[in-house]
C-alpha cells in the first residue's frame, strides 16, 4: 500500500532497479542457451544433452522465480528500503556541500 506522502525518486529508484533485474534475468537466459547450444554437439551421449538441459532449465526457473520474488519484496517495501537510501543521500549531499 502506497503512502500518500511518497517520495517522487522512490518510484524511480524502484522502476530502475525492476528494469535492471529484468535485464539481468534475460541476460541469464541467453547466456545458458547460448551456453547450451555450444557445448551440447561435444557432449555425445544423448542423456547427458538431456540432463543439462533438465537442470540448466531447473537453475534457470529457480533463478528467475528469486529474481521475481526480489521485485515483489522490494515493491511491497519500497518506502523503507528506498526510503533508507534516500535518507543517506541526502544526509552525504548535506556534508558534501557544507
């Protein structure tokens, strides 16, 4: 629930940091199929093909479900957690200019 008082720079803080870990997410997805296309021709046995592609496709599903729940928490939370950082900015930007 949003407060009504919320910081502009929270909202952009958060849109950031969900663009980012999306971009990270897609980043991990085209780095294991790239991964597994290259490698999959000197594997040999075709049960070995199979099994890197069942666990990569496990470490990929785990990962992004991780990635999701970071973003829902952080979405749930913002005001603290941006809040908090916020907070130090400004505080660092008072002594820089004093």
């Amino acid at each position: 629930m949003q407060k009504l008082n919320t910081d502009p720079r929270i909202a952009g803080m958060f849109s950031g940091d969900r663009a980012w870990s999306l971009v990270a997410v897609a980043v991990l997805w085209a780095l294991y199929a790239f991964v597994f296309y290259e490698v999959k021709d000197y594997l040999g046995d075709q049960q070995v093909v199979w099994t890197l592609a069942v666990f990569g496709g496990l470490v990929l599903l785990f990962n992004t479900a991780a990635i999701i729940a970071m973003v829902a928490h952080l979405s749930e939370a913002r005001e603290e957690i941006y809040g908090l950082d916020l907070h130090y900015i400004d505080l660092a930007k008072k002594k820089s200019y004093s």
